[in-house]
C-alpha cells in the first residue's frame, strides 16, 4: 500500500542554476545534494517540510540516451514537461519578496478566485510553477 509522495521530479537544463532559482529566489531548501560517479542527485523542498522533495533532474547519461536527452531539452525549453504548485499563507506579499529577489518571469499576477488567490511564474528553463493561498473557509458553527 502506498503511504505518502516522497519525491517528485521537475526538468531543469543545469542543475546549479536551478538550484540557485529554487533555493535563492524561490526561497525552498537543499533536501539532498549527493554526487554518485557522473550523476548529481540534487533536491529542494518547502523549508520545514523533510516530507516531499523535488528532485532537480537534467536530461542525459545515465538516465537517458544523447537522442532522448536533446529532445527532453527541447520539450523543457518549450515549457511542456508540466510543473508544481505550491501553497502560502500570502499570495500577494510572496509576489513582491520574488520580485525583489529578481524573479521577472511571472505568467499571472497574483488573481482571486473563487478558491483562493493564486499566481504563475516559470523557473529559468520554462517549466511552470503556481502558488496558491486558499482561501479561508468559516469553522463550522454547531449549536
């Protein structure tokens, strides 16, 4: 049986700049940063929360052939390899710290909806990525 998600994968093109978009401007952590022979197995996560990780994966040996890993390239730079979304407390206030750490790339301003309140931003390779704060729901009155 199935307990939990531990780690989940997004393409990236070079993983020390992923990893300066994820930890430095996005603001997550280093989970794992392990070299084993030619691979670099390297993670972040939400600060505080050891539970799921994001693996930062780069197209190529051993994973893939030369052939496969140029088309991945492809596909990334295209932005069509999917992406994560990721929660706070404060959608708007979060829009103003990534956009003081540098961050340009914002797909949607901060928007309400009926949900909540979200926005977009894509990281350096084009892969999307959505923040949601969700919206407050009223504790149930019992008489």
């Amino acid at each position: 049986m199935i307990t939990k998600l531990n780690v989940t994968s997004v393409w990236v093109l070079d993983k020390d700049e992923a990893l300066d978009f994820y930890v430095n401007k996005l603001g997550l952590e280093v989970g794992q940063d392990i070299k084993q022979g030619t691979y670099r197995w390297l993670t972040v996560r939400v600060p505080g929360d050891p539970g799921i990780e994001i693996s930062l994966e780069e197209p190529g040996p051993p994973v893939q052939d030369e052939a496969t890993a140029a088309q991945l390239r492809e596909l990334i730079t295209k932005g069509a390899m999917g992406g994560v979304v990721f929660r706070t407390d404060d959608v708007r206030g979060l829009y103003e710290t990534l956009k003081a750490r540098g961050v340009t790339d914002f797909t949607q301003e901060p928007t309400d909806h009926f949900y909540g309140a979200d926005m977009g931003v894509r990281d350096p390779f084009g892969n999307a990525i959505r923040i949601l704060q969700p919206k407050k729901v009223a504790d149930k009155v019992t008489a």
